[in-house]
C-alpha cells in the first residue's frame, strides 16, 4: 500500500502541475524541480523494496521488528527530507524579492 500511495502522491504532484504554476513565476528554478520530479522513481522503487527485502529472511520476530523499523525510519527521513526540499522549492517561487520598492 505504501507504494501505491506514494504512486497516487507523485502523480498529484506531477500531472497535476505541482510545480508548473510555480515555474512559471521563478522559471529559474526548472532544474531544482526537474531534480525532485526525477526522485520520484527512485523514491518509489525504494518503498516497493521495503516489503520484499523484509520478506522471508528467517530471522526471528523481534529481528524483523528492528530491521522493519530501522528500514522504514530510513525511507521516512528521506520522504520528508524530499517533501521539506519541494516545499521550500515552492516558497522561492512565490516569496522572491522582486526588487521594487515598498
């Protein structure tokens, strides 16, 4: 199921046009977004292999638990660290100092 939502969240973010609005206010910032946009393959293929690398490795439950744990932690730290990255991408397109006067 984590890999279906994540597919349903890219594909909000992508044929949506998550970024194209705020391309076209900061068109400098293509690449940044291209660079995301290309994470989330990667990022999908990573939860996906979250459940078969978890899968029937004969250790023991608590074993599992842990290294259940440790996995998910790791994938989480690099999903919000993604999302933090597209956010902050999302403010420098709408809050740039455009240099006029106030």
């Amino acid at each position: 199921q984590l890999g279906d939502r994540l597919v349903r969240q890219f594909a909000m973010e992508e044929d949506g046009g998550y970024f194209a609005e705020a391309i076209l206010c900061a068109p400098q910032l293509v690449s940044k977004a291209n660079m995301l946009l290309a994470q989330h393959p990667k990022m999908h293929a990573r939860a996906e292999s979250l459940v078969s690398d978890l899968l029937g490795r004969g250790q023991t439950q608590e074993e599992w638990w842990q290294q259940t744990a440790e996995a998910f932690a790791a994938f989480r730290s690099e999903f919000e660290q993604h999302e933090s990255q597209e956010n902050v991408l999302l403010q420098e397109a709408y809050h740039q100092d455009l240099g006029t006067n106030d």
